[in-house]
C-alpha cells in the first residue's frame, strides 16, 4: 500500500506541473493523453483493487474523497448505511446553465474465486488486459468521472455549469435503497442536474477499430406480475375441473405466448435505421422491414426467434419467470401462482397493460396481482438535447468512421430514478470486441478490460464534459 502512494503522489506531481504547462500556453482542451496514462491506469486499478461488494462501498468513497480533497476539490458524504456511503463533490460553474451530473455506482457483484484465473481485486494486467471485478461495471466510468474532475480542477476550464460527481452505492443491489434512491429522496438539491451522464451505453471493437459506438438514452420499467389462480382443493385421485394448476398452466401459456403490440420510439426506431444502414444485407433487410408497418410482422417473427433481445426492444414483454404451487402429490392445491417478469415501455400505462393482461387471461379463475415496482416509469431522454449532440459529435471525433446508435436497454439502472425526476440521462461504456462481451460480460464468472479501450474512454468523458459545460 505504502509503496503504491508514494507511486501515486509522483504521478500526480508530475502531471499536475505538466498540465500546468500545456494550459499555460494552448485552449484549455489541449490535454498530453500520453502523459496522463500512468495516473488514468494507477487510479482505476485502485479501484478495482478494492472489493466494494454490496456493503462495502464506502472503501471506495473513503479512496476517491482522499484523491479529490488532496486537489483541493471538497468532497460531502451522505449515508444511510455507514458502509455504504455515497459521495458528492461539485465544481462551480458561472451558473448560465443549469448543471451537468457525472456519476457511477462504486458497488460490484460479487464473485466465485475458484472461476477467476487471476485474484478477482488484484486488478492483474495480463494479455493487454486489466482483470478484476468491476473492470468493466462500472469501475472504467467511476475512474473516467474522477480523471475529468481533477483535470477540470487543475486546468482551470471556465465552466457555464457546475459539473457535480457522484459516486454512489448499492446499484446492484439495493434493497435498502442506501444509493440513488436515497440520494434522489433525501438529497435531491446537491444532484440535481439537467443532464446525467453514467454506465448504460458502450462500444464494439472489430479488428481493433471502434465501429459502433452506443449512448443509452432510454430503458424499459420493470412492472411485474402475479398470475394468482384459485379452485377447490381436493384429493389426487378425483380429477377436477376447478383444479387451480390447469387454470394456471393455460393462463401461463396464454400470456407467455401473447404478441404484445409492438411500438417503436425516437430512440428504437432511429437505432433500427442506423442498424440498417450498416448490417449486411440479410440483416439490414429486416431492420428496414420493422420500420414500415406491412412488412413488421413478418420482420418481428425472424427476431423474435433469432434475436430476443432486439424482439423485447419492440414492445413491453411478459415472460413467465417462477411457478408455485402444491404440497403433495396426492393433494389438489386451491391457489396456484406464476410470476411474470413484465418489461414496459418507458411510455407504457402500466395500469391499462394489467387490464389487457386480465383479457388475455380470460379466466374467472386467475387474477392479475400487480407487484409493488422497483423503479420508478422513467420517459426516454432526448436526442435532440445539446448534451446528447455533443457526445454524438465527441464519438464522431473519438473513433472515426463509427456509426453512434442511441439505444435502449431492456433492462433498468439507475437513470430511471434521475429521468424520473426531469434529467435527460445518456449511458456511456468503454469498447469491447464482441467476443469479449460475450466471454467476459458486466456480472460474468470473469471482468476484464482492455487497457488500450481505457485511456480513449477517459478522454471521451472528458471531452463531452469540456463541451457541455465548458464556458463558449
Ligand atoms: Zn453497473
């Protein structure tokens, strides 16, 4: 450890001087990324070097509140729960805009070591690599958000609005609500923002070359069910009509196989056109086929079978998730119940969907039980803001020739509750191959980067937040 802060204060010595230079005599943007390297990588292996599973994140806060403070940036703690605390820091801006929020969960999940061929918080680099658990959720924008702010702070950038950092607990897990959700309920004013920035977007890298770059503008809510059906109970050896588990297999089936209406938003439809235009023609044919109503039911069969998660972007979803009932085999149980993971379209009425829902059912003998939603409905950000133009022009500029799709995420995160309340909020994510998603994803048995999709990453955050609040 000792040895590790020596190593950190010469790093940030050397940088601090450097940088003092470089402003000295160029714009305020004119950054030396190669100089910067060293202190990019040394504070995100910090990081990632600190086991911040759910219950331990302050670790993390009590890391980046040393590092702010020691540039002279305050830095406020809020916490619910001592060990998971979240952390604010803010730099002032002249207050002609409203500010921009740049924020990222400190929590990981957890991890099975026998899986790991490297020690899961030893941040190894190996084969270009940087291993280790939350090496890609969310440790690269929770390293990026911290690198933009002490470069703001020694750069001096005049800024139009307040850049507010956040770093917050319990993402993954927070069913005590120590994270976002009590930031947003108890300590709204210290966050609010116009536009937030965090994890929930990305990037493909094919033969090295960033070819598709994602800002995640939009998520789904989840608004799940309870199928609850009823009948007489009974002995096993007397078959009966009323039998609760033939009401609920036929109710089960109905609804699992139920074609939704599809609707597409600004976000999905603009995500198909620009995944039309750069698929192969089998693919891009199908794309162009959802757009235009005569041809999309046809188009919605081959993706429902060949590309479920591109189906779920189409509508909201009901996907039958648990089963409970009986308590012996010679015993007709009376209730019988099945769980239904429904994902709603941010515009979704939710309640309206229940009643279609009780329709389809069509059973006297089955109920709809809504189940209490975790996240709030949180309506689709823009891309017509200035926020969302300039982190389409910085990917233009970052990675040339790549095609920026703004997406949408079947699942939710922690935007939901920041659009909830007005913020038009974008998610953002270093590169990765396709291969690497697949073999070394966010929550798999293994996390790892590549250093060389780090350093760019870094300095795409810093180039949207220079242009978004940096003073014209
Ligand atoms: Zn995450």
């Amino acid at each position: 450890m000792a040895a590790r802060s020596r190593l950190a204060v010469g790093c940030l010595w050397f940088v601090v001087v450097h940088a003092a230079v470089v402003y000295a005599q160029a714009p305020a943007k004119a950054v030396d990324w190669n100089t910067l390297r060293p202190e990019i990588l040394q504070h995100y292996r910090s990081l990632v070097q600190l086991d911040t599973t759910a219950g331990h994140e302050t670790r993390a806060v009590e890391y980046l509140k040393k590092v702010l403070e020691g540039e002279g940036i305050p830095a406020q703690t809020f916490a619910l729960d001592a060990s998971r605390a979240n952390l604010v820091a803010r730099l002032k801006g002249n207050g002609s805009k409203r500010p921009l929020l740049i924020l990222a969960h400190t929590d990981v999940v957890g991890v099975q070591r026998e899986k790991w061929p490297v020690d899961p918080f030893g941040a190894v680099m190996k084969d270009g690599y940087i291993w280790g658990r939350g090496s890609k959720d969310d440790k690269p924008v929770l390293a990026a958000n911290l690198m933009t702010m002490l470069m703001l702070k020694r750069s001096g950038v005049p800024l139009d609005r307040d850049v507010i950092f956040l770093a917050e607990s319990g993402e993954e897990a927070d069913l005590a609500g120590v994270g976002i959700n009590y930031m947003v309920r108890e300590h709204f004013a210290d966050i609010d923002a116009e536009f937030a920035m965090t994890e929930g977007g990305g990037a493909r890298l094919d033969d090295g070359r960033v070819t598709r770059v994602n800002i995640g503008t939009a998520e789904k809510v989840p608004a799940r069910a309870r199928l609850v059906a009823t009948g007489m109970a009974g002995h096993g050896s007397v078959p009966r009509l009323d039998n609760a588990l033939i009401h609920l297999g036929a109710a089960v089936q109905k609804v699992g196989l139920w074609e939704t209406p599809m609707r597409l938003n600004e976000t999905t439809r603009t995500y198909f056109e620009r995944l039309a235009a750069i698929s192969p023609p089998e693919r891009a044919s199908i794309y162009k086929a959802l757009l235009d109503p005569k041809t999309a039911p046809d188009a919605q069969k081959f993706l429902r079978e060949h590309s479920p998660g591109e189906y779920s972007m189409l509508r909201t979803s009901v996907v039958p998730t648990m089963l409970k009932a009986g308590v012996g085999a010679n015993v007709i149980p009376s209730e019988a119940e099945a769980t239904l993971d429904i994902r709603a379209l941010p515009d979704e009425n939710v309640q309206a969907f229940y009643a279609e829902l009780a329709k389809v059912v069509n059973d006297r003998a089955v109920r709809v039980e809504p189940i209490p939603q975790t996240r709030p409905a949180s309506p689709a950000s823009k891309l017509g803001t200035d926020m969302y133009q300039v982190m389409e022009r910085a990917a233009k500029m970052m990675y040339p020739g790549a095609t920026v799709i703004p997406s949408m995420s079947t699942g939710a995160s922690d935007m939901a509750q920041l659009r909830a309340k007005g913020i038009q909020s974008y998610g953002i994510g270093p590169a990765s191959t396709e291969s690497d998603e697949i073999n070394y994803p966010a929550h798999g048995d293994v996390e790892r980067l590549a250093e060389s999709s780090l350093y760019p990453f870094v300095q795409y955050v810093w180039t949207v937040v220079t242009e978004v609040a940096g003073h014209k």
